[in-house]
C-alpha cells in the first residue's frame, strides 16, 4: 500500500472551478471518506487521483513521487465505481480476473488470485455465473473482488454503495470495514451518504465548492463543526441553526469577529428548561421522535425553526408549547463570517472560495 500527497490540487470544468487548491495527506493504511452535497468537488478529487482527469494545477505524489503525469494504467490505483462497471458477457471469474489478465499475469495465476479475491468478499460459489443473473450486492461484491485482485497501492471508492438496498448497504458498510481491517489497505472512499462517512473512516474529509472545509476523526468533526457549513451538512437531522441580529458597528469602529449563530443539535436536549418551542408538526420514527417547531427567542437561543430529537412515545402534540433544555458543552457559536468561534481563519483560497 502507500501514503498519497496532494498539494494545491485544483480543477476547473469551463469557469466552474470544482476543485480549489487541496492540501491532503492520506497515510499508508488509512481509511479516509470524503463527504460533501452533490457537486462539491469529491468524485472529481477521485478522478483526478486515478488519472481520468487531468489537474490543471497542483501535484499528486504516492510515496513521495509524483505521479500526477502519468498515464492512468501506470498509477497502479484501483477505481471502484458507483455503476460497477461489468462486462456482461463475462462469468464472475473472468470479470474479476480482468486486470491481471491485462498485466499479463499466467492465466493460473490470475485465476488463482481471482478465486482468493472471490473467498474473501464471499462471492466463491457464484465465479461460473454472469453478472446479469447477480444482485446489486453480489455484482459489488464482484467489482470489490475486481479491485482487490490487483494488489494496487490504493484503492479509490466513487459511492460504492449508492445503488444497493439500505439492508445491502449497511452489510457492504460492514464488509468493507472487515476488508479494511484484514488488508491494510489505504482507501480513499467518496460518499454523500453521512452514515458511511461517519462509520467507515477513519478520518472524514468534508467538501464544500470544492474547498476542504473540515476534516478529523469522524466525532471529532461531528461535536466540533469548524463551521456552520460543517455543522448543516453533518447529522441526521443536521445542527439547529439560530440567525441573531446585530446591531451595525459604530463608523470607524474596528471589527471583531461577532457570534452571529448559535447552534445545537437535535439530540443534544432535554425536557423542561427555560426554552420554548413552539411544535408545528411531530414525527414519530420508533426509534424516536422528531418535534418540528419554532423556537420563541429568549438570552440564550434567538428565535428560529428547530428539529429536536425526543424519545419514543413523548407527550408532545402538535399546537402546543414544549419547554427543554440543553445538555452540558450543547451549544455551538459561529461568528459572522460562519466560522466556528475558536477556529482558526480561512487561508486565502478558503476565503476565495466561500466569498465566489
């Protein structure tokens, strides 16, 4: 396996500049996730990496040498993609042995290491079927299997995920955390899905307009948002978001970064307290309760829409007023320019980029 560097990478498709100056260390072994809305930058990250796009600046190193010139065949990554990519009129075995049969690896010996590759990812017994006749499941097992067979330096995962059931999808989460575990391998893993991001990396990555907004540990990210993109694009639901007002500044008066949202998350509350919401609609989801409502502004929340997470079976209706409070360290405030308070500020491409 190997470490990938990316230094000041940057791409633009026309005027639309999708991915803005990345600085990304990626350490052998490592399982990183890139997360962000459709559009933000991180399939094109990937396909950058992989050499199916070219970098209009930047460089792009696999243990310390620069691979960003070269063909994508000479890269030796392994790109799994959200469509798998079969060919049709292949048995499982021919499909998965492809790429070594490319390298003109001895035809034993890549049928041997296809049929490894096949036992690891549980797909053995089907090697003398066609991908037609395969669930999504088995024929992403296959492309996993495809990949894998060439002991590349990294492998490259573009939503792997995306078109399998929710029950596959979190058997394919588990399987690739085992396969992690069992290989070593170093995987640079592309989702939108917060679930997979949250459970599979071991450091998350989050895109915004093609800039890193954020990245650490996964719980890191998610208790200690950078900013209030960060804290809106993580969470199921998301960050409560309160906007207060501010008085303007006085002419001539030096700026300061002031606290001009403040922030908690849905599960982060308790019954009673000194805050009043005021409930719209209530969902129950039997592991538990969302209450939508508006908060009635008081010293500490302004006023606002909010989602809280409630357990199942609470006497909340609809029309009426619900008092909560916070949990302890709950509370989250972002100053004007949406910056956490307390987080360092936007180098210049950042700035560029969230001012575009």
């Amino acid at each position: 396996m190997a470490s990938l560097s990316l230094r000041r990478l940057a791409k633009a498709f026309e005027v639309n500049r999708v991915v803005d100056a990345i600085d990304l260390e990626v350490a052998d072994g490592e399982f990183v996730v890139l997360v962000g809305p459709s559009g933000c930058g991180k399939s094109t990250l990937l396909r950058l990496i992989a050499g199916l796009e070219q970098p209009d600046d930047g460089e792009i190193l696999l243990d310390g040498e620069r691979v960003d010139g070269r063909a994508p065949g000479d890269r030796d990554v392994a790109m799994v993609f959200q469509n798998y990519a079969l060919y049709p009129h292949m048995t499982v075995l021919a499909n998965i042995a492809f790429p070594l049969r490319m390298a003109k690896v001895g035809k034993a010996e890549r049928e041997a290491r296809a049929r490894e590759a096949a036992q690891q990812l549980g797909i053995g017994a089907l090697l003398a079927r066609k991908p037609g006749s395969l669930s999504g499941g088995q024929q992403q097992r296959v492309a996993l299997a495809r990949a894998l067979v060439r002991r590349p330096r990294i492998f490259l995962f573009d939503e792997p995920l995306s078109n399998v059931d929710a029950k596959l999808r979190n058997e394919m989460r588990a399987e690739l955390a085992r396969l992690h575990t069992r290989i070593g391998a170093t995987i640079l893993h592309v989702t939108h899905d917060q679930v997979e991001a949250m459970t599979l990396g071991t450091r998350i990555v989050v895109l915004d307009r093609g800039v890193v907004q954020q990245q650490g540990p996964p719980l890191e990210v998610y208790r200690h948002p950078a900013n209030t993109f960060v804290a809106g694009f993580l969470g199921s639901p998301p960050m409560n978001l309160l906007r207060r007002e501010l008085e303007p500044l006085p002419p001539g008066s030096m700026p300061e970064p002031r606290v001009q949202t403040v922030g908690f998350r849905p599960h982060e509350v308790v019954a009673g307290g000194p805050h009043v919401l005021e409930v719209d609609l209530v969902e129950p989801l039997g592991q538990e309760t969302l209450v939508h409502g508006q908060v009635l502004g008081d010293e500490l929340l302004p006023a606002g829409e909010a989602v809280i997470a409630v357990p199942p079976g609470s006497a909340i209706e609809r029309g009426t007023k619900w008092s909560f409070g916070l949990k302890p360290d709950a509370l989250h405030h972002f100053d004007e320019s949406g910056r956490g308070v307390g987080f360092p500020v936007l180098t210049e491409a950042e700035e560029a980029s969230s001012e575009a």
